[in-house]
C-alpha cells in the first residue's frame, strides 16, 4: 500500500484484498507543510500546484530494490514503462500506478519505490507515449490540448491489461492485483476497476468522476460505479475547486444502490477544507 507523504506513519500490508484495511493511506490532516495554490483548471481538476520546501519532499532509495525503465511490449509496438520490485524473491502482488497528467516523473516513480519497499511489484506505465511527452510543456492548457485529450479510454485499458500481462510473467501475482491512481489517473482507477474482472482493490486519489462523454471518453466513473470488480477507495479534498461536493454525493449514491458487491464495499472520503492533489509532495 502508498503511505501518505505527509505521514511517514503507515501501516504494512503483504495483500491487497476486498477485506484490506485502507486506514494506511489516509493523509495527514491538517496540512501546515504546504498549501496548494490552482493556476489552470482543465478536464475537471485543478493542474498546478506551488512547489514545496524541499524538506517536505519524500525520496526513497533504491536499496533492496529492481528499479528502473522497463518495455512492454504490446500488438502496436513497445511501452515504457516505470517498474520497481524487491531484489530478491518473486511472486509479489502487484499495483498498476498511474499517473497525473504530468506523466510519469519523479513523484510517481517515488510512489513505485515506496511500495515496492513493502513488497510489491509496482508499475507505472508511460500512457502518453504515443501522444507526447508531457514533461516538455510548461503551459497546462496546451499539454491538456496536444496530450491529455488525444488520449483514448480504451487504449488506456489495454495499456494496463498489457502491463497486468507483463507482470505475470515477470515474478508478479496477478491473483492480487491493485490499481491505485492520481488525478487524471484517479479516474482511471475506478474505470479500470470496472474494466477488469482480476483487480482485487483500488485507491482512487481525488480523480473527477462526472463529465462529459466522448468517441474517446465513452464512461466516466459515475457511469461504471455498479460494475466495480474490486472495491475502491476514493479519497478527495473538500476544497477542491474542480471535483465539486455534489459529484462526490453522486458517486456514493451509486456505489449504495450498486449491484456489485465490489461497488457497494467501496468507500469515499473526503478531508475537509483539503484542496486537490494533497498526497503530490513535490
């Protein structure tokens, strides 16, 4: 499991399973280390942030580690992709972790690390890698318009699927397997969560989950909300300016009525007066 970056307390887990205690990844509150300040807000969620002291930025090592760029190989051509894993050892479960619209930078890769020291086998994979390279723009309206927003549902999928494929064979246990994601990857989680009948839990962190629909963007996650194959745990910032209240009501209403048992095991929570991407320590 993620441990908060605000809180080097947390709670070792060896499996994530429908019956796993979440209470590990709940965030620090309140606050007092930084705060963030919105500059853009596109696709529903707030994009850019102050960057903190240094002292709050969590690095973690990898000693005991294999880490590093790995490819995956798919029908269309090879992936890359983020993996981090103990050095010693196999069978780990396995948590797909995905990205913000940033892409894969140094904080995700960092979150890879941090679980990999608790024993899993953690993949990040480049989603935009077909698109561009999100880290060459500095203007958020601009990535979200020659990136973020060429970027189909259903590629997505498959990129995951193939990284699920790619861990089977390379010392993961597919058989617990978890997703968990930030921002733009927040709505991935609970989407992929749907999507595959193998995800045993998912940490959806502050992802939009109402919006319009699109050829590219078919579901969003109230529209999948009774069709979790695992149960997700959603967590989201009162003071979050693109991820209104009353969508997050919406979505624990569906969960309630849903006729999945994952769906109706899922939890929200939301930490008052919090803005978006509280766990982003960078």
């Amino acid at each position: 499991m993620i441990h908060n970056p605000q809180d080097h307390q947390f709670k070792e887990e060896n499996d994530l399973t429908a019956d796993a205690d979440f209470d590990s990844l709940v965030p620090a509150v309140p606050f007092n280390r930084r705060s963030f300040i919105v500059t853009a807000l596109g696709a529903g969620f707030a994009l850019a942030v102050q960057p903190v002291s240094a002292k709050s930025v969590i690095t973690t090592d990898s000693k005991g580690l294999t880490a590093g760029e790995i490819m995956i190989v798919k029908a269309d051509g090879e992936m890359p992709a983020y993996r981090a894993q103990p050095a010693t050892g196999g069978n780990w479960p396995v948590v797909l972790v995905v990205q913000e619209i940033f892409g894969v930078h140094e904080y995700i890769r960092d979150v890879c690390r941090r679980l990999a020291k608790l024993g899993y086998q953690a993949i990040a994979p480049e989603l935009y890698a077909r698109h561009g390279n999100p880290q060459q723009y500095s203007n958020v309206q601009e990535l979200l318009q020659r990136v973020v927003s060429k970027v189909p549902d259903a590629q997505v999928m498959a990129d995951l699927d193939a990284c699920v494929a790619w861990a089977k064979a390379n010392g993961g246990d597919t058989g617990r397997l978890g997703i968990t994601g930030f921002c733009w990857g927040g709505r991935i989680t609970w989407l992929y969560a749907a999507h595959n009948p193998q995800v045993k839990a998912g940490v959806a962190w502050y992802g939009k989950l109402v919006g319009p629909t699109s050829e590219l963007t078919p579901s969003q996650p109230l529209d999948v909300a009774g069709k979790l194959h695992g149960p997700v745990l959603g967590l989201y910032g009162g003071a979050d300016q693109g991820i209104p209240l009353a969508t997050i009501e919406q979505m624990r209403k569906a969960l309630a009525l849903a006729p999945s048992a994952a769906s109706r095991a899922s939890t929200i929570h939301v930490y008052d007066g919090v803005p978006h991407a509280f766990n982003a320590d960078y």
